[in-house]
C-alpha cells in the first residue's frame, strides 16, 4: 500500500498545521495512490528551530561515532530496499529492477560519506618561527537547506543528506512532491539509526516558496540544489545576496562522439542503456550521438534496432525495460521538440509517439539529420530521445560537442589511446567517461561546468563545502 507521506520536523512525523496535502500520482496508471503533507510557513520555521538545534548536538559528536551512525542507516537502507524501491516504482515509474539499484547504491553512498567524513582531516603548516604553531580546522558550515529532484528520488537526496551529515551539519531536504514515499524512507533510515532529533528534516511543498524562504533565512549556511538550470540559477543568485555557498547539480545536452575506429556493437549496447534508462530523464544521459562518417550507418541501423527491442510497459512488470515518463508535463514536451526537429528537416527513425492513452508511456526515439538550430538540439529533451548525427573530422566533433552552454557529461567511443587523450582534453565537460558508462559512483566526483553548475556530489571532493576553513596561528 502507498501512504499518505508525512512531514518530519525535528524528529517527529506530522502532517502540516492547516492539513494541506498534494495528490501523489502513479505515471503507470495515471491514478492517485496516495498525498503527501504540505508545508507552510509554520512547518518552516519549525524546520529551521530544529535544524538549528540539531547542528548544536550533532557537530558534538565525533566523526567516528557520525560514521556509526550512518553506517547503521545504510544497513536500515538496505534491510527495506524492497519495500522501498516497489514505492519508488509506483511514484516514479522506473523499473523496478531499476528502483532497486538505486536504493543498494543509496546505501553505498552512504558508507562513503560515513568513512570521508573520518577522514577529513585538518593539518598543521610549519611556522617560521620555533614558536610558532598553524592549524588548519575543518569546522561543520552549519544548517543546510537541500532541493532534490524527482528522477532519481533516493540517489540525489542520499548525496546531500549523507554528505551534510558527516560533515557534522544539520540538513532540512526539500524532497520532490511528485515522488515522496523513497525519499520519506531514505530519512527514516536516518531517524531510526540513532542521527538526534532536528539533525535531519524532511518537506513538501510549492518549490518556490519553499526554497525563497530558505534560501535567506539566517539560520541556513549551505544550499545544495539539483535540478534545471534555469531554477539554478535562480538559487544562486538568491544564495549570492546573502554569501551563502552553494553546490549546483544542473542540466545537461551530453555528447557521444563515436570514431570510426570504434568497438561499434559496444558504443551502441552501452549507449542504448544509458539513453532509455529512467525513460532518458538522466541529466547525464547521453543526447547527441556524433559518429564518424565511417561507422555512422551501421551505428544508426543498429542503435534504432536497439530502441525497437525496448519493451515499454508498467515498471512493477518484471520484463519492463523501460517505464513511463515520469509526469505529464513531459508528453508535450517532448512532442513538441520532435515535430520541431522535423519541420526543421529531422528524420524519424524510430518512436517519437506517445503510447495509449492511459500511463504517461513514450516511444525510444531517435531522429538523424537533426539541423543545429532545432530546439531539441539546444534544450535538454530530458526524456527517450537520441539525437544522431555525423561528422567528419576531430575537430568538427569537438566544435559540437563544445557549442552548448552545458558541461555536464560527455562520452567518447574509441580504440585509439592519442584519440581519447585529445577528446579528454578537448571537451568542456566536468566528466567524460571512456569506452563505457562509468559516471556516478559514490567514489567519483559528480558534477558539471559551465550552466551545468558547479561543486561535486560525489567522491572526496563532496564533502569539502560543507566545512568552513578555519586557520589558528599560536605563539608560546
């Protein structure tokens, strides 16, 4: 049974004051399963009381025993991961298969932080004088206010919560209303494994609303945001009047360059997966496959052959490979950027249809022939659709692959050490990942440049913004 989602304000579950609650909707059937609680101001300044509490009591316990804490949330994580991947799949959509890889990563995630967390050492600098000593302190930023998406409702809160935690900061997650039972889940694992009460805090409600009171609030040292980068940019800005740090996850157009010395069946086998995993809402899902002049018709036979054999269908099904969209808005988005593309001379190779009437199901899609100007070829699509087109020389992929504003992601398929050493270089992109997917795990630097954000969610480099850097010089 889905539930009727709560708030959690300082270590308590309770549903807002007024009793407001938003309708939770199942992308599969298009049916109501479920609300989840509304937060107002009264919830809010709540949150931020217990948030201020919370980071009193939990900066004084030491890393080692934070890490004990944590580790016990990711056994929690993992002791419920059915239960909690079969209520992501009902909220979100995706596989269930998918769902739970998401939630043992979750988990994973969480024992790095625990373990960077004892590990984020200060150090001392050798004075000039004998008696001089210098230290650097690692000292917890204080309450942080995070904003995390529906497309990966475990995966991008875990990060921020996890990473906030072993830093010793307190952390008020506004989770997405869309899909809030995971999310719920992934804080429960927290509150039940021992993190004190206002340590972590849970809400729902308008985004707007909730991130333009955070956001300035006093009490609020540190913002973590996922999401567009529109919305972004809106955050920082709002961050920047008030000098608070920020760590921005934002969207992505990522480029696929496929040399014509290529391993082919494997560029198209690793990129199919990666373009329809989650129905393509990844914001490092590959987009604009650039394949060589060489190998570009056998690469788009192939890869529109692999989206055809993508069996689209309910994600409690145990066969579903891919599932719905995740909410209506995305149906005539998506429409909207195909017919676009082809008034503008794209060819449709396969899908670009919606499938029924009931569920917000899409077909694979793949357009060639896509011309630069088209809006799908400059606004992330976020959705099953691939993009192929070819080019000839080095230089030209690289100039495509650089035109965007975005530098999320990228991918490059090659046998050629000098070709992947000069891609490497070449593209702007805060990861680029080799012959394979091998982009988010928990040891890894996750993030992007340019309007793709700024900041890590992942590997040590994460945990760094939320400590301030204190430096003591002492004489004796």
């Amino acid at each position: 049974m889905y539930p009727d989602v709560l708030l959690c304000i300082d270590g308590r579950w309770t549903r807002s004051a007024d009793g407001r609650s938003i309708p939770v909707v199942n992308p599969a059937t298009e049916e109501v399963v479920g609300s989840v609680a509304h937060a107002g101001r009264p919830e809010l300044d709540a949150a931020l009381a217990a948030a201020e509490k919370g980071f009193a009591v939990w900066r004084q316990v030491s890393a080692y025993e934070r890490s004990k804490v944590m580790r016990r949330a990711a056994a929690l994580l993992r002791e419920r991961l059915e239960t909690i991947a079969r209520l992501m799949t009902v909220e979100q959509g995706k596989p269930v298969a998918q769902a739970r890889l998401e939630t043992g990563v979750g988990a994973d995630i969480i024992e790095w932080m625990a373990e960077e967390g004892r590990r984020a050492y200060g150090r001392v600098v050798p004075g000039r004088a004998a008696n001089i000593q210098q230290l650097v302190i690692k000292e917890p930023v204080g309450p942080v206010a995070a904003f995390s998406p529906w497309n990966f409702p475990i995966n991008q809160a875990v990060r921020k919560v996890s990473a906030a935690l072993a830093a010793g900061c307190s952390i008020i997650l506004k989770a997405p209303e869309e899909t809030p039972a995971s999310p719920a889940e992934l804080v429960r694992c927290f509150i039940d494994a021992g993190v004190p009460a206002g340590a972590v805090n849970l809400v729902f409600g308008v985004p707007a609303d909730i991130s333009s009171y955070l956001i300035p609030h006093p009490a609020i040292r540190k913002i973590s945001f996922t999401g567009s980068t529109a919305v972004g940019k809106q955050l920082a800005a709002m961050a920047g009047l008030h000098m608070k740090r920020v760590t921005m996850e934002l969207g992505g157009h990522a480029p696929v360059v496929v040399y014509d010395d290529a391993d082919l069946d494997a560029a198209v086998t690793r990129m199919a997966a990666s373009k329809f995993r989650n129905a393509g809402q990844i914001c490092v899902a590959p987009t604009r496959f650039l394949v060589q002049q060489k190998l570009y018709d056998s690469f788009v036979d192939k890869f529109v052959a692999a989206a055809k054999a993508i069996k689209v269908g309910n994600g409690q099904d145990a066969a579903t490979e891919m599932g719905p969209l995740a909410n209506a808005r995305r149906i005539p988005s998506l429409e909207g950027m195909i017919q676009d593309a082809v008034r503008r001379g794209a060819e449709v190779r396969s899908g670009g249809n919606r499938i029924g009437n009931r569920g917000y199901f899409f077909e694979p899609t793949v357009l060639t022939g896509t011309p630069s100007a088209a809006r799908v070829m400059n606004e992330e699509p976020f959705g099953p659709l691939a993009l192929i087109s070819s080019f000839t020389e080095h230089e030209e992929a690289m100039a495509e692959a650089n035109r965007l504003p975005y530098g999320l992601a990228a991918y490059v398929f090659t046998r050629s050490q000098s070709r992947t050493q000069a891609a490497i270089a070449g593209i702007e992109s805060g990861m680029v990942s080799v012959n394979h997917y091998g982009l988010a795990l928990p040891e890894v630097p996750f993030g992007g440049i340019k309007d793709s954000g700024y900041g890590s969610e992942g590997g040590s480099e994460a945990i760094e913004p939320y400590f301030n850097t204190k430096f003591a010089s002492v004489a004796s």
